[in-house]
C-alpha cells in the first residue's frame, strides 16, 4: 500500500536588502518568515544587523509581509 503524500513543513519568507549603515561595511539583510511544522504558522526574524531610524521603518516591513502571507492563506 502507498501512503498519501502529507506536507512535513511549510515556509513563506521574504528577505529585505539595504546597504550598510555608517559603523559597518556589510550590507544588511533582514528575513521575516513562517515556519509550520503541522500545528499552525509561527514566525521568525532572521538578522545579522538591521539598523533603521525610526520605528515606522520597520512596520512599513512588517506591514509587507502581512499582507503577502494573508494573500496566500487566501
């Protein structure tokens, strides 16, 4: 018998470039994704260095990944 193919996990990331900001010489990556491993989607912040200037910066990022991922929960 062949058992049905079943997910194991499933992942939506998007990853944000800018340059570097004045104390380094990297430019900076900052990736927000969900991770599910079957009971539900959690998310995750991956960085090494993000500098921003005001809070707003960041939740105009936020507010991008919110909106992709509810598109494809849809």
């Amino acid at each position: 018998m062949v058992k049905k193919a079943e997910i194991l996990s499933q992942e939506f990331k998007l990853t944000f470039a800018q340059d570097s900001d004045c104390l380094s010489t990297e430019d900076q990556f900052l990736t927000i994704k969900t991770d599910n491993g079957g009971g539900g989607d959690f998310f995750v912040i991956e960085t090494e260095r993000w500098s921003f200037d005001s809070f707003d910066e960041l939740i105009e990022l936020f507010n991008k990944f919110k909106e992709k991922h509810e598109k494809i929960k849809e």
